[in-house]
C-alpha cells in the first residue's frame, strides 16, 4: 500500500475548535478569551496605523519583488536588535529573519539539534503547547519542570532554581523573556538577576523566547530578563516575534538572534538551516517594520499605539481584579495571559450557560474583555466557584 497509509488521524486545534463554537453562539453577550490575538476596547484585532502607513509606503515605493536571500531582510533584523537586545556588541551577534516567532524557535531547535543530537532543553511547565512537540520535532529532548502552580497562582521560582542546578552542563534551558504564556507569571528583575548568572555557572545555554516585547510592562521593562541573560552567559538564543507588538500575526514576522563568539560559524549554519527549511522566510511583514524602524515619525506612532495596548490590557486585569479578590492575582501577572484555577467542569459550565469561552487549560485572554464585559465575565467566574 502507499506510504500515507500508515498515517493515523491527528487531534485537531482545540482552540480552533473553539472558535468555531464561539462563531456559532447566538447569544448576544458572549465573550471570547480563548484567541491568542490582542483586542482593543472595541473587540477589534485592529491593523496598527504605522503598519498601514509602512504598507501604503511600500505599495508606492517598492520596485522589485526579486529574491532576497535566506537571511531575509538583514536591515530589518538590524533595526530589531536595539529595540530587543539594548546596547550589545554586534560582532559576537548574528541573526536571521524567520516565518514568526515559530520560525525563530524551530530554526534554533534545528541549531540546537545540529550542534549535538538529542539535546535536553529544560522547559519550565505550564508552557506554550507548540513549544514541546517543536522541539520534539527538531529532535531535542524535554525535560520538564514546574514554573508555575495554577491552584496557587505563584511562581515556583524555587523549583526552576533546583532544575538548574540538577542539570546537566551543556543542557538548554527555555525562558519566556516576557508576558508568560499561558500563564502571564514573570520572573522579577531580581529573580532574573539570581537566574542569568546561575545558569552561566552551570554551563547551560539558554534559548529566550521573546514574543510579546511592550505587551508587558513596556518594550524596555520587557527586555530586562534578556539583557540579565546576555550579560551573565557567553552564548543565548533568542527567537523574537513581531507579530503581537505589530499585530502583524498572518504576516509571520520573526527573527532567530544568537550571541555567541563563534557568530559567523553559527550564521554560515543557520543561512544552511532556513535553506534546508523555508529557503527564504516571507517578506511583506519584515519589510513592514523595518520601513517603521527607519522612520522617527512611524517608530513613534507604534511606540504610543503599543503603549496604549498594553495600558488597555492592564486596565483590564485591574478592572477584573477590583471585582472580585478571586482575581486579585489578575494584576500580579502580565501580557495578554493568564491561566484561572478552574476545573474542565467549570470551564464547560462557563461556556456553555454564562457564554463565556476560554482555552480547555483555563487559560483567558485578558485582551479579549472589552470594559462592558468585565463585570459579566467575573460575575460568570464567581457563579461557577
Ligand atoms: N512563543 C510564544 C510564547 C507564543 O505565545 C507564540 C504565539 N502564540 C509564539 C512563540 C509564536 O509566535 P508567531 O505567531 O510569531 O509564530
């Protein structure tokens, strides 16, 4: 028989399928927070007005659609590293651009797994739930540990300094730089600060995950932890996403960035991998902000739109918080994310009596309340308590 007959039928996207439930609910009041995607105050995914004004710039003004090359627009990554890294000397620096933040992440587990094969990468649990069969997938090895206590709602910062220190040199650790997802706990600065230099001593490599920069507490806050990293470790990996802080999602905006002194040994391998990959990743979103980057007047007006989008997603974990101390925790974590103490039971029951709709993990977009909403969706929380 044919080869594809061996295959067996995959689970689909449980929160894909949710979109579809929440598309088809009629009732008037209902409330999504189970889509990854920020909202204004509207309920809107809007397009933000410096990527229109980039976009109006290059339908004028590009002259070729010719080939780039597999390190995809270079200036684009260039204009990024400020913004990401702060100061940093750029020739222990080399990067690439990517399809998304996935691109970033699946580039540097090919990087990693190229490097030595079967390398453990620590991966701190709850996490995103692409990033273990990702690194599955390039060959890598999980190793779980606990970041997170969702009963609790605290940070097990203990636990990750223990699964550290238990580690093997030579091993990877992942951190998400900001804005947690799902579960929108974030080291402290402090924490960094004890973090970063421990996993130096210990001859780990970490690989930050960085996909929500100004999303948090604001585009440099937001940098903090990967700065502390940099400066503690001689090598880091980090895949950065400019899809939430453009809201350029289905444009797959990304760049993989790597320290290290080894820079152009590492690039001539990831210029081999995109080619392996993708040849060339996708051009239109990169060239979207590295046209804002380039201009004061653009970089300014995504700055103040970024910023009014995080104040937006703060308001909301405060207004939420004020409702009810059951979501007093809402204003202790950051992002979009965050991730209620809530049984499959009460989760059903929220969707399908108070049509209030979260992921089946409890996770709730907090971006997905508009101001009208917050009342009935923490009235909703406490009816199923
Ligand atoms: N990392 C994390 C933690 C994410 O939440 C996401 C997006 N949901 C990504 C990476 C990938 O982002 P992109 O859409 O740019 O591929």
């Amino acid at each position: 028989g044919s080869v594809l007959d061996g295959l067996t039928a995959q689970p689909a996207d449980p929160l894909l399928a949710l979109i579809g439930l929440f598309r088809d609910d009629p009732r008037p009041g209902k409330i999504d927070m189970g889509v990854g995607v920020y909202r204004d105050a509207g309920g809107k995914t809007p397009v933000m007005a410096a990527v229109k004004a980039a976009e109006a710039f290059l339908l004028k003004d590009q002259q070729t659609k010719s080939y780039l090359g597999p390190e995809g627009d270079a200036r684009f990554a260039e204009l990024l590293t400020p913004i990401a890294f702060g100061e940093i000397d750029r020739t222990r620096l080399c990067g690439v651009q990517t399809p998304g933040g996935t691109g970033a992440l699946r580039l540097g587990a090919e990087l990693l797994a190229r490097g030595r094969a079967g390398t453990r990468v620590l991966v701190g649990t709850p996490t995103w739930p692409n990033h273990v069969p990702l690194m599955e997938a390039a060959g890598l090895q999980i190793v779980p540990f606990k970041h997170f206590d969702v009963a609790t709602q605290t940070l097990r910062f203990e636990e990750t300094l223990a699964a550290i220190k238990a580690a093997t040199p030579g091993d990877v650790i992942l951190l998400h730089g900001c804005c947690h997802n799902p579960t929108g706990a974030d080291y402290t600065v402090e924490q960094w600060n004890i973090l970063a230099p421990l996993i130096a001593e210990r001859g780990l490599l970490p690989f930050v995950d960085l996909a929500y920069q100004g999303l948090g507490n604001g585009l440099d806050a937001d940098a903090l932890g990967l700065r502390a990293v940099v400066a503690h470790n001689p090598q880091v990996l980090v895949a950065y996403s400019c899809d939430k802080n453009f809201g350029l999602y289905r444009e797959r905006v990304g760049a993989l960035f790597v320290v290290s002194d080894t820079a152009a040994v590492i690039q001539s391998n990831l210029l081999a991998l995109a080619r392996a990959n993708w040849s060339m990743p996708p051009d239109h979103g990169a060239a979207i902000v590295r046209t804002i980057l380039d201009s004061p007047e653009l970089t300014a007006s995504w700055r103040a739109e970024l910023d009014a989008m995080r104040l937006r997603i703060l308001s909301v974990r405060e207004g939420a918080a004020a409702l009810d101390p059951a979501l007093a925790t809402l204003t202790q974590q950051t992002g979009m994310f965050s991730m209620l103490p809530l049984s499959p039971e009460q989760i059903r029951t929220l969707r399908e009596v108070h049509a209030v709709y979260m992921a089946g993990s409890g996770r709730i977009n907090v971006a997905g309340l508009t101001p009208d909403a917050i009342p009935a969706f923490a009235a909703a929380v406490a009816a199923v308590r």
